[in-house]
C-alpha cells in the first residue's frame, strides 16, 4: 500500500507539486502552518512546537494584516489576516508534527473562541499554490477609512511588533513588506519616522531614516535607579546586545548596552506561557 502511495505521489507531482507537498505532509504525520505575526521568529513557535521546521515564506492573497484583541502577554492587541481584495500578507511556512496541534491551537486560544482554524491557500515564491492551516481572530476588526487614524484600542505593543518584524527579518519575508510592518508601527501611533544624519568610521555623513517612539521618556536624573516600568525585557535587552555584536559596533558601546538593567522577568516576556493567548 505504502508502495502505491509513493508512486500516486510522484505522478501528482509530475502533475502538480503543491498536492504532493500536502500528501507527503499527510504521510509523515506533520501538517503546514502559515505564520504571519509572533510564530514568524523560530525561538517564539519552539517554545510550544519543537517539531516546528521553517520550509519557506508565502503569500496569503487577498487578505490584509490587522489588529484586535487586547492581549495580556503583549499588553497590545494581536494580529490578524482579513479578506480584502487586492491586499496580501507574507508570512512563513512551518511543518509541524501533528502532536503539536493541540498545542498551538491551545495558544492561539481556539478553545476561549478567541482565535480559529482556517484553511488557506498561499503561494510560494516559485507561483506553487499550498494548503495550510492559519489563525484568524473570531473578532475581525473592520477596516480603518482613509485618511483617520488607526484607532487606540486596537493598536499593538511595541514588543510584540518588534518580535513580528523580527521574525519577518529572520524569515526573510520580502523587504518591501518588513518596511510595511515598520510603517504599520508608525499607522499605530507606536513609532515616528525621522530623518537623521550619521556618522561611518570613515566620518562620512550619511542621510538616513529611522524610526522613534511616539511618546518619548524623560532622562533620568542623575543618581537615581532606572525607573522599573521602562526596564526592558531580558529577552529583548538580549536581543539587541546580541545585534551589536553581530554588527561588530564598538565594545565599549556593547559594554554600555550591557550595563542597562532588565525588568527581571524570567520567563522570555512571558512567552514561555502557554496559556496565554498570541497570534500569527
């Protein structure tokens, strides 16, 4: 039997290679996942799937990304797809072991009717249409009418679309889009561009955008303890010490990233809580 699987197999791929990928995922007890927000970042999806293995990006079309749903990890509202013509999210493709399912369906909240399974079908970079699984919030948010702006309910914390856009970067969605996601922190009042101008090792100038806070903190005065509600996460601090060096910036200034104090939580920004709804 086995024998006759693996020939239909060959001859649907002669045929169409998107049905084999699925047939073939049927036969090694994995199904397709298409992650589009947090899931996007390997060290965010193997904490409840370690079976969890990245086999590229795709396109979901004729959908657009959103936010709702306030969210208790990521003190924000979580993401979405909802159809729209003309619109398209990227995002990656992860095959996962199907013990994992109840897992990831236990933290998308599909039990609490927070979020629900969808079939999707997505394309590859190669134009290969496959079926996956994907999340969608039961609360789909409506769309935001041109020219307002995006209302304050229904925006996302700036950790949970730094780990998204983080996870896009590391998926290696297209750049066009990872510029999308850094403009939707702009749509949502989260960040504001600015132009600024730095300086190479070779004291060149160098026009340049680049993106800040809205709603910017006041210095510390001098001899006072870092406030603890502007302390980052361990997971985050980690995050960008580790990007220093990997962009070789200069040891002292890794050394001052270094001496910035964490708001000592342990569990990764909570993400190591499975019960805790996300998104993506």
């Amino acid at each position: 039997m086995n024998s006759w699987l693996i020939i239909c197999c060959f001859l649907v791929s002669l045929i169409s290679g998107p049905y084999c990928a699925s047939l073939d995922s049927a036969m090694s007890g994995t199904f397709l996942y298409f992650a589009y927000g947090s899931n996007l970042l390997t060290k965010r999806i193997h904490i409840n799937n370690p079976t969890a293995v990245r086999k590229g990006i795709a396109k979901l079309e004729n959908y657009r990304l959103d936010f709702n749903y306030y969210s208790h990890r990521w003190k924000g509202c979580a993401a979405t797809v909802v159809p729209d013509e003309g619109k398209h999210v990227y995002g990656a493709l992860w095959e996962i072991g199907n013990e994992n399912m109840a897992a990831l369906d236990k933290q998308e909240g599909v039990d609490s009717h927070i979020y629900e399974v969808i079939k999707v079908s997505v394309k590859t970079p190669d134009g290969i249409r496959i079926e996956s699984r994907a999340y969608q919030l039961c609360d789909l948010p409506p769309p935001v009418p041109q020219g307002e702006t995006f209302p304050e309910e229904r925006r996302p914390s700036k950790i949970y679309l730094e780990t998204i856009i983080e996870g896009a970067e590391e998926s290696q969605l297209p750049e066009e889009y990872i510029m999308f996601l850094k403009q939707e922190g702009v749509d949502t009042h989260v960040y504001e561009v600015i132009k600024v101008s730095v300086q190479t090792p070779e004291g060149t100038s160098v026009e340049s955008r680049s993106y800040q806070l809205c709603d910017l903190p006041p210095p510390v005065p001098e001899g006072e303890k870092f406030p603890d509600e502007r302390r980052p996460s361990k997971i985050y601090l980690r995050t960008i010490i580790d990007g220093a060096i990997e962009s070789k910036l200069p040891a002292e200034y890794i050394t001052y990233l270094r001496s910035f104090p964490d708001n000592g939580y342990e569990g990764e920004i909570n993400l190591h809580d499975s019960n805790s709804t996300s998104s993506g």
